[in-house]
C-alpha cells in the first residue's frame, strides 16, 4: 500500500493535471467563441502548427498506403494516359513544368504543394492512396468517386514520370485539345453497399444541402433533410419511394422534375445504387 505523503503527492499530481486540462479547454472556448482566431486564409498558420499538421498527414499516409499493391507504372500508354487525366484534373491546383496553378489554386490555405517533385518524397503507392482518398480539411479531393482505379494509377505512373520532364516535354505530352476519353463505368451491384453510399453521398456534396444522419455536414436547409427517408410514401412528393426510383432521382432528378432546384450531379448508376442504399436504412 502507498504512503499517505504517496497519495498525498499523486492526488496533488491530478488535481494539477486536471485544473490544467480545464484552463485549457476553457481558454480554447474563450479564443473560439470570442472570434479573436482568424479564420481567413490569407492569415497563415503558425510555421509550427503548419510542421505539426504536415508531419501527421505524412505519418497517417504512410501507415493507411502500406498495404496497397501497386501494379506495373512504366508502360507508355499508360503514362500518356496520366499526363492528359493530370491536365484535366489536377494541374488547376497543382501547377506543371512551367504551368502556374489557376488562381483558386494559389489562395488556397494551406496552398497545395507542387507534384513536379512528389515522387521524389512519395512512394507510389502513397501517391495513390492520397489521389484515390484526399487530405481532409487540405482542399486535396477524393478522386475514387470521379476517376476509375485505373485511372488513378495512370495519374500515378504520370507522376512518378513528372521529375523527368522539363516544361516543353510536359507541353508536348498534354497538348492534344481533346480530354482524356472517359473510362467505362462500374457496374452497378444491386441492391448496393449501404456503408460505401455513405461516403459516396459525401463526395457528390449531398450533404452540403441536406442534412443527412450518419454524415457530418452542417447544418442547412437548402434541400429536406433525408432523415426517415425509408419510411416516406413518396420522393418529390409523387414518385413512389422504390430504390428504383430513389437511384433515378439522384441521377437526374430534372427528368423527374423539370422545376426541381437539386442539380444533375452526374452520379454513376453503381454509386446511386450505394447512395440510395443508405437513404433507405434512415428509418
């Protein structure tokens, strides 16, 4: 048994340790609530909080991409492929040999890195695994919804290619005006995959209008919000409520209704079908 001056010194300890944590907690809500932090981005972290967030990012990217194969990347036809989906998708952003980002890429806080190096500080398959599932809060998108997975390995291969490249064979590779033709669609696996939909709907901003249970987001009401949408009678108000009907609205929801206000999201049919999996367990 310990001595009551044992006692004595660790109760001491955690009383100390827990006024601490609650004059920090209480000083956190006071800087929060008071608006004195500065949430503009054109008002940079501290370097050390800036160090702190990237070396965690870094840690988590490598533990999250240490199972991940990564197939052959050095085939011509692929890396052609990559450089035409990277002008397309990710030199906005990003910027190229001798291409400067656009100017929403530029005053982005924190401002996205330039990739002309990334292989040189990224493993492939690190590279993939943040292209397929992006950087929360970084402005860095998941990609795993809007680009199939080869797609996304040929982004790769074109990546780890990038060092190579000065600015007029970075030119010669992308000048073609065309886009990068679109890869056949997934086939939709009916009746879908409920905790896939779940991400899904996130990443065609679903919940930036509604409020959906299950799925952070904030709190708005530009469209309903889809809680207890299994048990509702009707979608739009006349459309018998069928997953066969709820994957129809969320394709295109203008064919259903010509004065509805939610937009066409060009949602493939087999993330409808996830999509529309989940909506219907909200009971």
């Amino acid at each position: 048994m310990p001595s009551d001056r044992v006692r004595l010194i660790l109760k001491t300890a955690a009383a100390t340790l827990a006024c601490a944590a609650l004059a920090a907690a209480a000083g956190t809500a006071l800087v929060l609530k008071s608006g004195w932090y500065n949430v503009a981005s054109t008002d940079q972290h501290f370097q050390f909080v800036h160090t702190l967030l990237e070396q965690g990012m870094r840690d988590s990217v490598r533990f999250h991409a240490r199972g991940v194969a990564v197939p052959k990347l050095d085939a011509g036809a692929r890396i052609a492929r990559g450089a035409l989906l990277y002008r397309d998708h990710c030199v906005q952003c990003h910027g190229a040999p001798g291409v400067a980002q656009q100017d929403f890429g530029k005053s982005m806080q924190p401002v996205p890195g330039p990739l002309v190096d990334a292989a040189r500080r990224w493993q492939a398959a690190e590279l993939y695994w943040i292209t397929k599932n992006g950087i929360k809060m970084s402005g860095m998108p998941a990609w795993e919804f809007h680009l199939a997975d080869d797609d996304i390995w040929s982004v790769v291969a074109f990546m780890v290619k990038l060092p190579e490249l000065a600015p007029p064979a970075y030119a010669a590779m992308t000048a073609s005006s065309a886009p990068a033709p679109a890869a056949s669609p997934a086939p939709a696996r009916w009746p879908g995959n409920p905790a896939r939909g779940r991400i899904a709907l996130t990443q065609y901003a679903c919940n930036a209008c509604h409020v959906v249970p299950g799925v952070t987001g904030p709190e708005t009401y530009v469209g309903r919000p889809l809680g207890g949408l299994g048990k509702r009678r009707f979608i739009a108000g006349h459309l018998p409520n069928t997953q066969e009907n709820l994957v129809r609205w969320i394709r295109d929801p203008h064919a259903i209704d010509p004065l509805t206000a939610m937009p066409v999201q060009d949602v493939s049919e087999a993330d409808a079908v996830d999509i529309s999996a989940y909506l219907l367990t909200l009971r």
